[in-house]
C-alpha cells in the first residue's frame, strides 16, 4: 500500500501542480470549471487508452514511440501556454479591473480557457498514463488489489491537497499584482515542459545533447525527491541537465518574454464599466 500510495502521490502531484497554476491563471474567465473539469476527463481517459496501448506505442518509430509521443505532448502543452502567457498579458488588466468592479469576464478577444483545457489532458494524460502502468503492473505481479486500491486513494488525496494549497495560495496575492504573477508562473512552467521534452527527443537520438551533463546537483537536490519532482514542474529543475535542454529553457522563455512585452503591450484601452 505505502509504495502504491508514493508512487501515485508522485504522479498526481505533478499534475496538479500544473492544474492549480492554470485555474489560478485563469481566475476571473467565464466557463473555467467546464472546460477544466473537460481537460482533467479527456486526460484521464486517454491515459488509461494509452497504458493499455503501451506495447505498440514504445515499440513504434524503432523502439522510441513512447519518448517521441512524450516530447509532442510536452511541445503541444508548452505552444498552448506561450499563448495564454500572451493573451493574459494582453488582457490582464482589463480582467483585474473588472474583478474589482463587477466580476465580469474579459469582453472581445480569443479566449484562451478551450486551449488551456487541452493543457490540463496532456497534464493529466502525461502522469496518468504512468500510473495506469504501474498499478496494472503491480497487479501482474501478485499485489493485492485492496492494498493497492487504498494506497492509489491516499495517493490522490495527498498529491490534490497539495495542487489546492498552492491553488488557494496564489489566491492570496493581490489582485493589482496577481495576474503578472501567474503570468510569470506561466512563463517557467512552459520553460520547464520544453526542457523536459528536448530531453525525451535527446532519449530518441532525434537531436543531439549538446553536452550530456552540463551539472550535476543531485547530492543537493535529486530529480527524483518530491521537492525536485515538485520543482521540474514549477520551473523545470533538472538536477542533470544536458546543454540542448538549458538552451530549449532559455529560448521558450524569451520568445514568450518577447510575446508578452510586443503583443501584450498593446492591451486595450480600459473602459469604464456600463452601469448596472
């Protein structure tokens, strides 16, 4: 039960990490839970197809599926949140004005909730996906079931207890600086996605290291501590990383930088609010 329950905590941490940043970004838009709440079924229903498919995916594209499929699920999220990073930023202040005044949602413009739903499934599909494995190979192996069925239940709980504490922590940040927080939490977030697929595409021999270990701070932090698990999401600490994942780093963040300084500098005029 204890090894299903920190394994799964693991992997439902990871997620909701993710989960919690994009409903904290997305604070004050109109239809959040649906499409939220669309991104989390979607994900959870493909990982449980994907886990059953496991064979034929890592046995495609010469034994590298699963890394390739990895990478495109990463590079598909980290595209979505560019865009959102930018359209916030475009739309920030207008939304916190009208949080303040009448709660409404931003008028006109593309609405970033339908792509961010696809954010949350590739979250979910991602981690997921390898905890339908590893419970489908426990029970393979002789475990029992109602062990590991408590051990997945505790593991759940805890991994969403902690997404809903920094959930409700960025919450507390006022309301005139919230939105170029998680903007900025955006920002690392898609950084570290990227980075984390140039290393699935280094594992697939598709692009070269550049430089197999640029640093090592494992004795510190190691990837696979619950902090640095916890960190890889946030800001994508990599304990190892190889020259092309620090470069796939920097170039992510400053193209969504520049983004959000070009685009999001022509934020529309603020207009009062039409009386009620």
């Amino acid at each position: 039960m204890l090894a299903t329950a920190i394994l799964v905590f693991r992997e439902v941490l990871e997620a909701a990490l993710i989960i919690s940043i994009v409903c904290a970004a997305t604070r004050g838009l109109a239809g959040r839970a649906r499409w939220v709440s669309g991104g989390v079924a979607l994900g959870v229903a493909g990982a449980i197809v994907l886990a059953l498919a496991a064979d034929r995916v890592s046995n495609a594209v010469e034994g590298m599926g699963q890394e390739l499929l990895n990478a495109g699920i990463l590079t598909a999220a980290v595209v979505m949140l560019a865009w959102h990073a930018i359209w916030m930023a475009r739309h920030g202040r207008e939304l916190a004005r009208q949080m303040t005044s009448v709660g409404a949602a931003v008028a006109g413009g593309a609405r970033p909730i339908r792509a961010l739903m696809f954010v949350v499934a590739f979250a979910v599909l991602r981690e997921g996906s390898e905890v339908v494995l590893f419970l489908l190979g426990m029970g393979a192996s002789g475990t029992n079931a109602g062990a590991m069925a408590a051990g997945g239940v505790v593991g759940v709980a805890a991994g969403v207890a902690v997404g809903v504490a920094l959930y409700r922590g960025l919450l507390g940040i006022p309301i005139r600086h919230f939105f170029t927080a998680t903007n900025w939490m955006v920002l690392l977030l898609a950084a570290g996605l990227s980075s984390q697929a140039a290393r699935y595409l280094i594992q697939a021999d598709w692009l070269p290291a550049l430089g197999d270990r640029v640093w090592d701070t494992s004795r510190l932090l190691s990837n696979e501590s619950l902090a640095g698990q916890a960190l890889r999401t946030l800001i994508g600490y990599d304990a190892r990383p190889a020259g092309l994942q620090l470069l796939f780093y920097a170039m992510t963040a400053l193209l969504i930088f520049i983004g959000m300084k070009t685009w999001g500098s022509t934020s529309p005029a603020i207009r009062p609010s039409a009386p009620r």
